[in-house]
C-alpha cells in the first residue's frame, strides 16, 4: 500500500488540495518529554483546519501508534462512530516509554487509503 505522507498545507495553493491533505493527516499531541517507566499520554489527531467524513462507505477505519519501524497500538473504528458527520477523529494512546520515542501515526480512509504524519521526538529521562 502507499504510504502518503503529510505535507505542510501552508505549501499548497489550491483549498482543495489543502483540504484533502489535511483532513487526512493524523497528527501527535503528546509532551517533548517523558519519564521512563512512566505513564506518557499520545493523543492522535485526525486534521487540523479541515474535518474528514464519517460516511458509510468513506471512513476513517484505523488509526495506528508506531515508535520508528515498532508498532504500539492501533484501533479500528466501524463507519457511524462518529455520528456520520464530518469530524476531527481522534484516540489517545496510553504508552509507558523505557527509552526516547521516535512516534509516527498512520491512519487509513477507506477510500483514500494510507496516510503517515510527520514524526515527533520524545526525550525520555
Ligand atoms: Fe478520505
């Protein structure tokens, strides 16, 4: 499957293109650092200025944790939990890191397939 990676929106010209990116792109929410053996919030976002569609047969399906190539937890939502409006999906991991964290997210739609975020560091201490 291809893996479509997250580009910088402000980079785009057309609203459209700025959209279909943005809608689809999971993005990190977590602290620049963390306690070893501690427990770390990471909570993955799906957009930032535009939502994506809860339509039966256009869905957000998966939305996935990994620590560079190592993955860490995924879930999988059904078509409707969201309501079937748009919406800014999102889940919160709950991870206890023993070293720092090289975290990427990666989602799927259903219709536009793979899609990864940038990658975020996190200094474990
Ligand atoms: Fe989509």
């Amino acid at each position: 499957m291809k893996i479509n990676k997250y580009v910088d929106i402000e980079t785009l010209g057309s609203e459209a293109k700025k959209d279909y990116i943005d809608r689809h792109s999971p993005f990190i929410h977590t602290a620049a650092t963390a306690k070893k053996g501690e427990k770390l919030e990471v909570k993955v976002v799906m957009g930032k200025e535009y939502k994506h569609p809860d339509d039966f047969d256009h869905y957000i399906s998966t939305m996935e944790l990994w620590d560079g190539e190592t993955l860490l937890g995924r879930t999988e939502y059904a078509a409707g939990s969201q309501s079937n409006a748009p919406v800014n999906q999102e889940v919160s991991f709950f991870i206890v890191p023993s070293k720092n964290l090289k975290l990427i997210a990666q989602a799927v739609c259903t219709k536009h397939g793979l899609w990864q975020s940038d990658e975020v560091l996190v200094e474990v201490q």
